[in-house]
C-alpha cells in the first residue's frame, strides 16, 4: 500500500511533472488546506478530503546504509482515516468535549510550511501524485515554538471537477521526536 | 523556612520530579544497580542483528552474537571512546571504530588493534583486557530482554519475581510467541522519568477524568457496547490491583460482564483455545472480560493489554499489546520509546485493528496519550518552583481497600479496588529505599500499603 505511493527515488528524473497553471493550482490547494489546518477548520477540511482518505506517517530510523529508507513502514506512528479523523480526533475540538479534552485545550498552535511543491502526472489524467516538503512548528501554551520537517507525499484528484485529498504519507526526518505532541496533522 | 506538615504517613518530596540533584542520585542508585528493559527478542532473531537502546544515560548495543546469544555492550570504543554503532538497528558481525579502526566481534572481544605493533610496540597491549564494556548480567524472560550493570544483583527471575506471572498473561499467552512491529517510536518528553511509570503502575483514579473525551468518542466500552457482548451486564467495572514487589505493580480492570467460561473479547474467537492452553486457570480468569492490565516493572519499563471499542467504526473493538521505556536525560526530560507487539502469525484484519487500537488511543499519537502527558509535563513544569518543590504529594489513595480473597490465587499483595495509589507508593517504597536520602528528605515514606 505504501509502496505504490512512496515509490522509487528512481523516478524522479523521469517523472511528468504538471505545468505550471495545474502546479499554480495544486499549490493553492495545499496553502488552503494548510489555513484550515492552522485555523482549526477541521469540518471545512473534511469537505476537501477523499471518503477514503488515509493519512499515515511511518516511524523515522536512522538506518545502517544510507541506501535504505529513514522510515520504518512496518510499524507507524500514524495512521487515520477520514472516518477516525472526524469522530475521534476533530470531535475533540468540539465545543460539548473541548474542556475536558486536555491536550487540545489550550490548543497547540499550528503554522504549516508547505514548499517545494512538485506535482506528477500519473497515467490516470484526474490523479496527480504530490510531492512537497513541510515544515510544521508547534507552539505550545507559553512554551517556545518547536518545528518539525518532512517529505510529504499526497495523492490528490479531480472529482467532479475539484479537487480533494485522497491520501497523505509523511516521512519525517527526526527520529527522536521534540515537539509539543505528536498528535499532527502535518 | 519549615518544613510543611506531611498530611499522610506516606508522601515523597515534590522536587524529587525536577530537581538535578535526585536526579543525579537516581543515575548512580538506581540506574547503575537494577535490572533495565533493553529489547525484545524478536528485535534481534538473526545472528548480527543490533538495536541501539539506552541504560539510564548510557547507550548500549543490544545484538545477537554468531552462536545466537543475546549480548549488550556499551556503546563506545575501549581506545577514545567513539561510538561503534551510529544506526539505530541493523546486522553486524564486527563492529568497526571509525576513529583509529580498532575491530570488535559482536561478542565484544577486541579482535584488531590497527598498526599495533608500530603504535604500541611488541606486546605492548593485551587485546583480551579490553572487550567492550558490557553489563554484568543479561538475561531474558517471555522474549524480554534485560541487563543489570550491578554484578551483586539478583538473577533476572528473582528481580522480577511476582510481577512475572502478570507478565506471562500479556506475553506469554500466545501459542507462537509474538514480536515488536517494527522499530519503536521514540520521543522527547518534558517530563522527569517517573511520572508516566507512576501512572502506568496501576493509577485507575485519573481514568475518567484525564481520559473523559474518550468515553464521549465511544473509545471505552459503554452499556451500549457492553449489552452486545452479554445478556447480563453489571452496572460497574471492577478493578484489583498488586503490590508485586520490588516496586513492579500491576492493575487489572474487567469488563462487568457476567458470564460462564472464558471469553477474550478483542481477539479473534479462534485464539482462545491458545490462550486456555497458555495460561493457568488463575491467569484466564484474570485475562478473561480484560477491560485493561497495566503495569510496570521498576524502575522504566511499563506494559499494557487494553481491549478498546469502536476503533475503526462501530463494533469494531481489539485488545492491543503495548510496552513503553522511560530514558531518564534530566530531571525534566526524558526519552520514551513505544513498542506495538502482536502474536506471531495473527489474522491480518485483525492485527491491523489491533494496531489501530493503539495507534488512534494509546499510541504515540493517541489521544489517550496527549491528555495523560499534559499531566506529566506539568508535573515536571510544578515542581521546580522554590516553593512548590517543597510540598509534599499526596498518595494516601486505597488504603481501605479490602485484599482479595486468597482463593483468587493471584501473586503478590492483591487487593479489590483500582481507584487507588498504593501502585504509586509501592513505586516510592521500592525508590526510597534504593535512593536511601538523608533522614528528612525522604519525607515519611511510611510502611503503609
Ligand atoms: S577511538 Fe576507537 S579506535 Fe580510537
Ligand atoms: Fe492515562
């Protein structure tokens, strides 16, 4: 399942990448996305997620060859659907739980970087593999801010003429995670 | 200034959780004498195979050597020290400095000393006295792995004693043995070491109201849940929980279902005739309607089989297996590890429920977890402050609580109630004697249970 998405470095030469209007548009798809992340707009965000969205990060190693991967996939350190995402983590923020869901309240501040956008074609004309790099920093409570970073790969597809996110795999590059909570939307 | 009045018989001092000079103390009388959790076997099956894990402050290199046993030396070259792993895991049949290029086996012998005749001369260094530096005693029960600096400490089956049948019913109740999925998530906590050990040895007192949002997102079992399990249903869930000894604890909390036989409910029906086999009639009846069993061995070591509902959809619950290591690095920080273990050979769809289980719960990024470690993290934010380091805490919780009827034929000191802290204060128990503080620091750590 990951494989086919994360696929070999070995592409990346050859790979169609789209021109610059869909790129101008996918790149405005992903900072949108990203400003109802940092709002906390999540039942906007739902709107622009796939029924079957699956959003998943593996567990970054450091491995004994640098021909390996920085990741584990076998075991993760994420993984939700658009389903758990709306009844058990959004839900938290709801105003009947907020108060007693104590680690969202206050709310860690969430600000996305999102670069280096790379967009690629794939044999379906309404599919679109994603590439970007994300930075994400942390704030919480009088703390000082903490960041993140990592590659994120995103399916994203036209449906019905908009576009939606279907899927989002994310490799981290630190392995001993130091962020305010690991509970990220990234 | 005073001292404040100790409102118990029994409180440790607040400081204990921020500040660097227990800290320090903790290092050298705890860390470099009791038996510490490394690895799990199935980390390491082929010989070669290495993981990188920590002792207290020191890094060690867990692998299994050429004829299959399980070593651990301490992460660093004998000539200056460099360390010889820089992978978090990986196979290795030598380990090679990159500094001068002295050649260790996995054994931990010294087997090539570079230029050693032009740098120390004709016999000028005796390979044989500098091996790795290794632990004194390694040892291993249920496939976990354990080591102990002290050579004085007592065989790994003493150590653990009691806490071993409890950990048989989490690790030792699967006919094909199980294993760790994949390589641990490991973060920074702002938080002193002890503090999650202290809520894993068997606080059923926070549940409800740290955990309150998951009762209302249908992640604990509910009435509603619980009458599609059994037609007769208790109104309340019952909880016991032991004084293992040595400062290991346990809690077990039950389903309130009343129902004849054995019923492992988070595991697929076709498992349970293994689990019969497994186990002892005392350990399924303790395994049996398993709500949650927690626990830890002292000092950083915590383990968990929890059965959670709804996790993927409506009705779709699973028990999860889950063991969690503490690093103390300061008084405030720490380093945890997360370990997702499974049954060896388990039906997908159901291994795959069971890790969304403790992923979307008690996982690194369950929701469990971040509300618990905001209490943690507090602690440690607490208790540094001039004044509030000298207030004592107060764990006199459960004292009332009846002992379990002895037909149960549970180990340790088992008592019928989990809403309790006497888990915390067999922790402390076991700490302050370890720590052994000068008189009046230690502030009455009573003989109470
Ligand atoms: S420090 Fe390892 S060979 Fe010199
Ligand atoms: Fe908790």
């Amino acid at each position: 399942m990951t494989a086919e998405v994360v696929g070999s470095r070995a592409d990346v030469k050859r790979a169609r990448l789209g021109d610059a209007i869909l790129h101008s548009e996918i790149s405005q798809f992903l900072a949108y996305e990203s400003e109802l992340l940092d709002d906390r707009k999540f039942h906007e965000w739902v709107e622009i997620v796939a029924e079957d969205f699956v959003y998943q990060v593996p567990t970054p190693r450091t491995p004994d060859s640098p021909f390996k991967p920085h990741y584990d996939d076998r075991s993760l350190l994420i993984d939700e659907s658009r389903w758990s995402m709306t009844t058990q983590w959004f839900r938290r923020f709801d105003e009947d739980i907020y108060e007693a869901a104590w680690g969202e309240n206050p709310p860690v501040r969430f600000r996305h970087l999102v670069t280096n956008v790379r967009v690629r074609l794939t044999d379906d004309p309404d599919v679109y593999e994603v590439r970007s790099n994300i930075a994400l920093v942390g704030t919480r409570q009088s703390d000082l801010p903490k960041y993140i970073t990592g590659e994120r790969t995103d399916r994203i597809e036209r449906r019905d003429g908009e576009l939606i996110l279907a899927r989002r795999w994310v490799v981290l590059d630190q392995v001993v995670i130091d962020f305010p909570q690991l509970r990220i939307l990234l | 200034m005073t001292m404040v009045e100790v409102p118990g018989e029994f409180t440790v001092p607040r400081r204990s959780w921020g500040d660097d000079e227990v800290f320090d103390r903790e290092m050298q009388q705890i860390f470099r004498h009791c038996w510490q959790y490394v690895a799990h076997e199935s980390e390491i099956p082929e010989p070669g195979d290495y993981v990188l894990r920590k002792m207290g402050r020191d890094q060690v290199i867990v692998v299994r050597d050429e004829s299959g046993q399980v070593r651990v030396h301490l992460n660093t070259c004998r000539h200056r020290g460099v360390p010889l792993c820089r992978a978090d895991s990986g196979n290795a049949s030598h380990f090679r400095c990159s500094y001068h290029g002295w050649t260790y086996a996995n054994t931990g012998e010294l087997r090539g000393v570079t230029y050693q005749a032009d740098v120390y001369g004709k016999g000028g260094l005796d390979k044989k006295k500098l091996p790795l530096f290794s632990p004194a005693q390694v040892d291993s029960e249920l496939g976990l792995i354990f080591a102990t600096w002290d050579p004085e400490a007592p065989s790994l089956r003493d150590y653990l004693g009691d806490i071993l049948w409890y950990l048989q019913l989490i690790f030792g109740k699967h006919p094909n043995g199980m294993e760790v999925v994949g390589t641990p998530v490991r973060n920074i906590v702002k938080a002193n070491w002890k503090t999650e050990g202290e809520n894993l040895s068997g606080d059923g007192y926070h549940t409800t109201i740290t955990h309150s949002s998951a009762f209302d997102l249908g992640l604990f079992a509910t009435q509603k849940d619980l009458v599609k399990l059994a037609d007769d249903v208790a109104p309340k869930f019952t909880g016991r929980t032991v004084d293992a000894g040595n400062g290991h604890t346990m809690r077990i909390q039950r389903l309130p279902l009343r129902l004849q036989g054995n019923h492992y409910f988070g595991y697929p029906k076709e498992m349970w005739a293994g689990f019969d086999r497994m186990l002892s009639p005392e350990q399924q009846q303790a395994m049996s309607c398993l709500s949650v069993g927690h626990g830890s061995v002292f000092p950083n070591m915590s383990f968990i089989e929890n059965f959670k509902t709804n996790v993927d959809g409506p009705d779709l619950h699973a028990r999860y297996a889950r063991i969690t290591v503490r690093y103390p690095i300061d008084a405030t920080t720490s380093e945890q590890l997360w370990f997702f273990l499974a049954p060896k050979g388990a039906d997908p769809e159901w291994a795959r429920l069971s890790r969304l289980a403790y992923l979307r719960t008690n996982g690194p990024s369950g929701l469990f977890e971040i509300d618990d470690t905001e209490n943690f993290v507090g602690i440690s934010e607490a208790s540094v402050g001039d004044v509030s380091r000298t207030l004592p805490v107060i764990i006199e919780g459960g004292k009332h609580h009846p002992e379990a009827p002895p037909e149960l034929g549970w180990p340790g000191n088992v008592v019928d109630g989990d809403k309790t802290e006497r888990t915390i204060r067999a922790f402390h128990r076991r700490w302050s004697e370890l720590m052994d503080l000068p008189a009046g620091d230690a502030a009455g750590t009573g003989a109470a249970r």
